[in-house]
C-alpha cells in the first residue's frame, strides 16, 4: 500500500454534489464487485434523513461516510470509505466519530452496520468505536420456477398475533437478537410488533399453516428477509418464495438467514446454494 505523508490536515465537512467525480474515482472498484456508492451519491446529498459527510485533505476528498436516521431511534451507517493513499491514517476514524455525532444530533440510541467478515479493516475500525458483533447473516440463493403455492397464502392483519406469537417463541428470533433485514434497502433494524404489522398491511408476509416469511422486492431478485417457525412449514415457504418469484418474472430468490446450521440444513433441503457468506451486523449504543 502506497502511504502518502502529509502535513496537511484532515477536514470533515457535508458531502456535496460535486464531489462525485474525486468520489469515484476512489470508489468504483472498493470490492470485488465493485461498489454501489456512486450510484447512490446524488440522493444521499440531498436525503433529510441522512448525513453525508466528506474527509478532504488539502482540498481533496480522501474519505466518505453515510449515516441514516431510521424511526425507533434508530440509525444505520454506511458508506464508509477512504482513499488508498490515505489509509491507516486515522480518516475513518474521524468520519465515524463525526457521524456518530450527527445520529446523536438526530436523536438516535443506537447505530448498527454491515460488514463482511473478510474485512478486517472495518472490523478493527469499528470494533474500536465500541460496536459489538450481534448476528452474523448468511445470504442463500434459490432458482424461480413454476409451480402452485400449495398450502402457503398471503398473510392478513388478522394474522398479527399468530405470527407475532410464533416470532416470540422462535430460534430466529434468539439467533438475530431480533435485528433483522430491513424491508427498504440495505440495511438491518429491531423487528418490532409495528414494524410485522407494516409488512402484513403491505402484503409483503406469506403464512404456511405453522410458519411465516417477509418477503422484500429488489430490483435484482426476490429476499427472503424473515423466515420463521416449524421446519417443515419453512420449507414450504421457501419453495413458495420460488413459485412467487417466477410470478413476478424474477429469475432467483435470495434468503438472507442467521448464520446457524439449522439455516444451511433448510437451504439444503429448500435447494438454495450458499450465495454470500458472512456478512456481520454490528451495533454500539451512542
Ligand atoms: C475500512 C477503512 C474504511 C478503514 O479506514 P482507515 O482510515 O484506514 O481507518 P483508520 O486509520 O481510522 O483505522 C482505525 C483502526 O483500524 C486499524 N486498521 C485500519 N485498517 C487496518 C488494516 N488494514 N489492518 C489492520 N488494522 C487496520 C487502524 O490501525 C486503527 O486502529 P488503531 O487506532 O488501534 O491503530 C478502509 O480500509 C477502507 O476504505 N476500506 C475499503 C472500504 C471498506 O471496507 N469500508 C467498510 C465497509 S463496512
């Protein structure tokens, strides 16, 4: 790694829309896949809900950070990356301590995050901030295909208390710590009575006789994000995500699971592939 020197100090100051061409410049092939950043800039500038802030040393943008108010006191932090050159410098550091505080500001408990748990250098970052691993998600991928849904039927708001009753009493619920995939965007909050009863008026929830599923619509795919109850009932659901998908001319389901065997032992016998390993959800109370 290059290590440029330079007496120059670090600013943070709000990202603005012209900051995009430095931005990408650095941010275009951050991961294997690349990055999403770019494609997200010009509405985190202008997002209420959100701070966008910018590390910029002797003029130039050497790092980036997001950080997303949710309701529930509640915020979510992303976006964070820095220049190459300027890494192990202290600039990330910076960028989450000035975003923490702006969710301060905006009345936020706790923020959580996402990282990979190949990405040692956020985890270290992080980890020295105070945040705590609470679950760690596995993403599994199932192929569309035609069928009927067989016992499986949206969910109804009269359906509040059954599945209210068996995410209470469920392994998911123990394994999450009850932090689950958020139903916009990616991102993960506390599923909470209202937020089940949102996705039932929203028709995203599919009941089987002794289990549930929330399903969230992407524009790449069909998620899984909430599975819950009997297995057998599971795996029926997770064979309906299938039949819907193909429904809706989506190509692939993708489940996003705790990291648990009982997880892989329903992928397996659902026919979903292990798709995405590892992908750790942090929290730190502000
Ligand atoms: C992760 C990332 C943002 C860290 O930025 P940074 O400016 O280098 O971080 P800092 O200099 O503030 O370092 C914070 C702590 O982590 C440690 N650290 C950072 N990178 C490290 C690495 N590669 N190896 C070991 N420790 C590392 C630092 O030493 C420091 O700990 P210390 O104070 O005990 O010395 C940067 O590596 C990056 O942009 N990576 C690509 C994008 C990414 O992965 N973003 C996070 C996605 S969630």
């Amino acid at each position: 790694m290059i290590r440029r020197v330079s007496a120059d100090p670090i600013l943070i100051r709000r990202g603005k829309a012209g900051d995009l061409a430095q931005v990408e410049k650095f941010t275009h092939n951050t991961f294997s896949w690349g990055d999403y950043l770019p494609g997200r800039w010009t509405r985190w500038v202008k997002d209420q809900r959100g701070i966008l802030l910018v590390a910029t040393c002797d003029s130039q943008v050497v790092g980036t950070i997001h950080v997303r108010n949710l309701e529930h006191r509640e915020a979510w932090l992303e976006g964070v990356r820095v220049r190459p050159d300027f890494r192990q410098r202290g600039v990330a550091s910076q960028l989450v301590a000035a975003a923490h505080a702006g969710a301060k500001e905006m009345g936020a408990r706790v923020i959580r995050l996402e990282t990979g748990a190949h990405n040692f250098a956020a985890q270290r970052t992080f980890e020295k901030f105070g945040y705590r691993r609470v679950v760690e998600y596995v993403g599994f991928e199932g192929n569309a295909r035609g069928g009927d849904l067989k016992q499986v039927r949206r969910a109804k708001i009269a359906d509040t208390k059954a599945c209210w009753e068996l995410w209470e009493h469920s392994q998911t619920r123990r394994s999450t710590k009850t932090v689950v995939p958020a139903v916009f965007g990616w991102r993960w909050w506390e599923l909470t009575r209202a937020r089940l009863e949102f996705d039932l008026r929203g028709g995203r929830v599919w009941r089987a006789p002794h289990a549930f599923m929330v399903l969230r619509d992407m524009d790449d795919g069909l998620d899984v994000i909430l599975l819950v109850g009997a297995k057998r009932d599971a795996l029926q659901l997770l064979d309906a995500a299938r039949v819907l998908a193909a429904q809706m001319t989506k190509t692939q389901v993708f489940w996003l699971a705790p990291k648990t065997l009982a997880s892989f032992r329903r992928a397996e016998a659902a026919g979903y592939a292990v798709d995405e390993q590892g992908m750790l959800i942090y929290a730190c109370t502000l």
